[in-house]
C-alpha cells in the first residue's frame, strides 16, 4: 500500500506548497469564532453564555441507551479536567438546566448506515441536546465540551444552536498494530481522540510479515510463534470493541493476505507457496511471501480461521487486505504455475483475482462483507465488496464507476509526515472523484486516515496520530466547501490542548524523550532546535539509515512532531513579508527567530557530545546557524531596501538548498522560508 509513488507526493509537494503560501495570506473566515472541529454542518450563534458553576444539573429523557448513561459519566469527568469545578452525575432536586433527549435506540451493532445527526441548543440558561439515537447524543457532547472557555465570569460555554450531521457515513483511522505492536492503552487512548473528533471506525491491522496479533484458539501457533509474544487476547480484543462502541465506534479488523503473511507461515508453513523455513520478518517492505492459492487445504484453514475472527468482532466488514503481492513465491513455484496455465490465468493478477473471489465467498458465508486494497478490485469483484483505495481518486473512482463502494486513504496517510493542511485539502469528491455521477457519488463512503507504524512506537505514535488527523475528521465530517487552511490551524491548535487534557500524549511525549536523551532536564537550546525540525516526509527515512523491529525508536527524530508549528508560523511571517503586508510587530518578531537561531549553535554545540543521540545534531545544529544568519542578512537588506547582488543570491541559494538536505534523519524547515526571503531581497525593486 506504501511503495513506488514517491514522484506523485513530489508533485504533489509543489502544488501544496504554492497553495499554503496562497493560504498564509489569505483573510480570515468568520467560522472560527468557535473552535470547534469539525465544523458543524449549520451554526447560528446567540446573545449571552451559559456558565459552568456547580449548579450544573443533567438529566437524561427519552429512550435509556446505556451508552448514554456511561457517555453522561465521562462527559462530567471531561468537564472536571477542564474547569477543576466537580459535577455531580445523579441529577439534583429542581428542573435540570442541561437535557439530553435520546429519541431511540441504536442498532444492537452498530451499523453504517445508522443516524448520527444531533441538535445542541445552548443560551444563557440552558442546554437541549437532542439525537435520534445514542450516536448523535455522543457526537453532540463532544461539540459542547469543545465550546467550554475561560471568561471573567468563569468557565462557560456561549449560546448557540447547532444542528449537525456527517458528510460521509465513513470516518476511520487504520492503526497497523503489525509491525509494531500497539499495547492496549495506546489503542484505547487514540479511541477516545476519535471520538472527541467524531470518527467512527477504528480500523485495526492486526497482522503483518512483522507479526500476528490476535489470538486464535483454533490455530494457536500463529500467535505462539507468529508474535514474539505481543499479541492481543481475544478477551482483550473484545474489550476494545466494547470500549469503541461505548463511543460511537466501529471495529473493523483487517487480516491481510495472500501477502505480507511471513508471519503466519512461522507457525503453519503449509500455508506458504515457497520451500521456507520462516521465521518472523524484522525488516519493511514488500516481502515474497505468499500463501498458495492453489491448495484446498488454504481455503480449509481460511474457513475456520475467518469463522473464529468474525464471530468475535461483531461489525458487519470484514477487511481481507489484498496488497502488495510481488508474486516471486508463485512464480517459483513449480505446482502453482502449473496450475494456472491448466486454469488459463495469464499473470498473477488473474491468480490474485481467483484468490479473492474464493476468500470472498468465505467472508459471505460468516455473514460478513468483505473490504480489500485496491489490489482486490477487478472487474468480476462482487458489487458488495468494498475497496480501500490507497492508490489514489483515479482508483476510487474506478471502482465507483464499477459499482463498488470506497473509501479514499490515498492523502491521509499520516505516517508520512506530511502537514495538516496537506491532508485537509485532499477530498473523496475532488479530482477523479468529482467527475462521478450523483449515484457513483453515493458509492462513495468516506475515508480513512492510515497509521502504519514502520517508524513509530507506542511511545510516540500518539504524535503522529494527533492533532492532524483531526483536520481529516473534519473533511470527512464537514461540508465540502469547508477549506479555509488558516481557520484549520487556528482551530486545530486549540482542539490540540482539548485531545491532551482527555489522555493523549502528543504534546508531552517530545519532552519526555528530550529529557531520556539529555540524561536529565533539557537544555533550552536543544528545545529551540527541536521546535524547527521534522521527520523527513514519504518513505525518505527508509534510505537515510537501516531500520528493523528492533531499531530504537529514541534519536530527536522520533522525539519532535511531524509538523513543525514554529517553522510553519515563521513561514506565514515570511509570506506577509513577501508580499507588503506585514506590521511592524511582525518584522520584529521575524528578526527575533532569526536572532535566536542563528545564536542557538554557540549555546548547544558545548552540550551535544554527552552522547551519540545528540552527537548526530552537530551539523543540524549548524545548518540552522547558517540558514538565520543568510535569513538576517536577507532581511536587513529588504528593510534597507537594499537589492541583493545576483551572485550573492545564487551563493545563499545554493547553501540554503545544502542545509534542507536532511541530516540525522531530520529536515530543518526554516530554509525555504529563508529562500524566499533571499529571492525577495534580490528581486526588489
């Protein structure tokens, strides 16, 4: 799902970054006077708040869901955490001044198709929630605790009415708990960000070349030997899905093959189409092994295997995975190519294909709908089967002309470091997407923000998950015409504090592994270099240093986000410079950063030699040296209006392009903003 596309995020790099620039200047809507994410579908803002005091008195009506009885317990607690004000979950004596009105119930499973629409009524004293069922109620607790401010009366919430409904049934996060094992309150935590942003399916890969992860009591050996011991209980298993429907969540396990199955051939090597042994895979990528899909005894083991997994997730898909077969296993093999000339298959496409059809049978057969990659659409693929697509709007809507429903996680995939606003302006409905006719429109279900965890560890993964997959919950969420990329950020960063006060680690996490590196507290000139630098995106890391399941995940590359805010506002600066528009403040604080970093080597260089983990940032160190002190010059000269000489421009250029070359497996962020400084001051007139 992951491989052979760097040049199109290249190109797609270009686009979006004259885009965000475009964006950095850009006025301001008025829809972020509330920071609420995703924005509801229709907002009509009142006179006056309603204040958060210990007069606070809840009752339920209506039909007694028990998800909303324990959702009114954690939204209580939410409050606590965010006032310190305690609130009292029995209601009080008196008319209640906060209603919630279940209007009935849900499904027994919770269904795609079922209504998560909510209305939330607020003024100065009192709030009507009211829902059809228990999912709306949830989502539209969600939007109240995102409403809570400080003000000088105290803590309250301003009077509003919200009615509000998702744009697509279909809002997931994919975590890849495969390759690096996710313990269970890693899962549980990122189930409660879910729902603070109002996703609804947890996607859970559960089995990689690197590791099966679910425990079989059928066949014991894929977890005995399969796992190096990290494997999910079935008790534990269907205690997430309890805790996930107790929030409005969908399970969808994923148990991938024919390919990226070594680990399951380490126990029952009949299943493999090569000569073996196998041992559990310790390396990425695309691995040759393949089940053989020649052998009854393949689909015998399916069958029963398929049984047990789907009579313990109740939801009704069923993703089978599909992608990346390389096909050298099959092509090795004597009896497998013999078999398909004798059944006329012309590549392994057609063997896939076969493969498919006979796994999709099964998965019908235990009252499932199967769900598969891309790989798995063909043009005989049952009309029922939905596909994931990962290669792009072309191939969604490929499978949408064909009649399939699809979900879009090509542009949500947030392991690759991209930024949020990147992610944000990637639409199901846009490009290929757009060119559909209503009906292929319906066929089109949502979307999936994708977590494959080659490069993270439960310690960091909530980094990588959050805040920017918040951004994709409101794409999927909101009205289509909701884009407005400043409004996003600034939104974004408040929603970022909420997600963390409710358990998520995102934001502590980089001082936490600052500290283990430093051996103590950390010196303020490495936090100055951390808030300017950023993993490097796609699947550059790979190429930068080897990498196994054993690799430390602890150098200052897994320690900083993805998204560098710093380096981001001083781009925004930058653009206002380039383009007349900013305050004096503004230049000021443009010259203070600059000032900071260029200074920040003389202080950090003494302090880097403790150990090899802040040894590797000397040239990193220097590097944003140099960049400030070019940024300084640059900007002297545009206050001067001084127009910089063609040869010194060129000389900047070509250092400034050196140092945004990664090193230690970092990207320094701050030249290209310094570039265009450069460019300006040489082009002035």
């Amino acid at each position: 799902m992951k491989t052979g596309r760097s040049l199109r995020f290249a190109l797609f790099f270009l686009v979006s970054w004259a885009v965000l620039t475009a964006a950095a200047v850009a006025p301001a809507q008025d829809d972020d006077a509330l920071p609420l994410m995703p924005l509801p579908a229709h907002v009509v803002t009142g006179q006056g708040q309603f204040l958060l005091d210990g007069g606070l008195n809840v009752a339920l009506q209506g039909y007694k869901d028990e998800r909303v009885v324990a959702a009114e317990e954690r939204f209580l607690d939410s409050l606590f955490r965010q006032t310190g004000i305690p609130f009292a979950v029995q209601p009080k004596p008196g008319k209640p001044n906060f209603v919630i009105e279940t209007g009935g119930p849900g499904g027994r499973v919770q269904q795609l198709e079922e209504n998560e629409s909510y209305r939330l009524v607020v003024t100065s004293g009192s709030v009507l929630l009211s829902a059809p069922n228990a999912l709306g109620v949830l989502h539209g607790l969600q939007t109240f605790l995102q409403l809570v401010r400080t003000t000088p009366q105290g803590f309250g919430v301003p009077a509003v009415t919200i009615d509000d409904h998702p744009r697509f049934p279909w809002r997931g996060l994919m975590i890849d708990a495969g390759r690096h094992f996710m313990p269970l309150p890693v899962i549980e935590r990122n189930l409660d960000g879910m729902e603070a942003v109002k996703l609804n399916v947890f996607h859970w890969h559960l089995s990689d070349d690197q590791g099966f992860r679910a425990e079989s009591k059928l066949f014991p050996l894929l977890q005995g030997k399969g796992s190096d011991g990290q494997y999910y209980t079935q008790k534990q298993m269907r205690e997430v899905i309890g805790y996930a429907r107790a929030r409005g969540i969908r399970v969808v396990p994923e148990f991938d093959m024919p390919c990226h199955t070594t680990s399951w051939f380490v126990g029952y090597p009949q299943l493999a189409s090569g000569k073996g042994p196998y041992q559990v895979a310790d390396r990425w990528g695309i691995l040759d092994a393949a089940m053989n899909p020649t052998r009854e005894a393949t689909y015998q083991f399916l069958d029963r295997l398929i049984g047990e997994m789907t009579a313990l997730f109740p939801d009704a898909y069923f993703h089978i995975g599909g992608d990346e077969c390389d096909g050298k296993e099959w092509n090795a093999n004597p009896q497998i190519q013999a078999f398909m000339r004798a059944h006329r298959m012309k590549d392994n496409a057609a063997l896939q294909s076969y493969f498919t059809a006979r796994v999709q049978k099964i998965v019908a057969r235990h009252h499932k709908i199967m769900e598969g990659w891309d790989e798995v659409l063909q043009p005989d693929t049952p009309r029922d089967v939905v596909i994931q697509s990962w290669r792009g709007p072309k191939a969604l809507a490929v499978a949408a002309r064909q009649g399939n429903r699809v979900l879009l996680s090509n542009g949500y995939y947030i392991d690759l470091n991209q930024p949020a606003a990147e992610h944000y302006l990637v639409d199901p409905l846009s490009g290929d997407g757009a060119t559909l006719t209503p009906q292929q429109k319906a066929r089109v279900l949502g979307g999936e923000a994708t977590m494959w965890s080659e490069y993270v560890s439960p310690e960091n993964v909530d980094s990588r998950i959050w805040p920017r997959t918040a951004a994709i919950a409101e794409r999927l969420w909101s009205p289509q015409d909701v884009r407005d990329v400043n409004s996003m950020y600034r939104r974004l960063a408040v929603v970022s504090v909420k997600l963390e006060t409710d358990g998520l680690q995102h934001r502590a996490f980089t001082h936490r592994m600052l500290e283990r590196m430093c051996n103590g507290p950390v010196p303020r000139p490495l936090e100055v270099l951390a808030s300017v630098v950023q993993p490097p995106r796609g699947y550059l890391r790979a190429r930068l240093r080897e990498y196994h399941t054993y690799t430390p995940l602890n150098r200052l590359v897994d320690a900083v986000p993805p998204e560098s805010q710093t380096a981001r506002a001083f781009s925004s600066l930058v653009a206002q410079i380039g383009a007349g528009k900013a305050s004096e403040q503004q230049w000021q604080k443009a010259q203070h950063w600059l000032a900071l970093w260029r200074d920040n080597d003389a202080r950090l260089q003494p302090l880097l030699d403790r150990s090899d983990l802040t040894a590797e940032l000397v040239p990193v160190s220097q590097g944003l040296s140099r960049t400030a002190a070019t940024g300084l010059n640059a900007l002297q000269a545009l206050r001067e209006h001084r127009i910089l000489d063609a040869q010194t421009v060129q000389k900047c250029l070509q250092q400034l392009q050196a140092d945004e070359k990664p090193q230690a497996a970092l990207l320094d962020k701050i030249p290209p903003a310094v570039e265009v400084l450069v460019k300006a001051a040489g082009a002035q007139h």
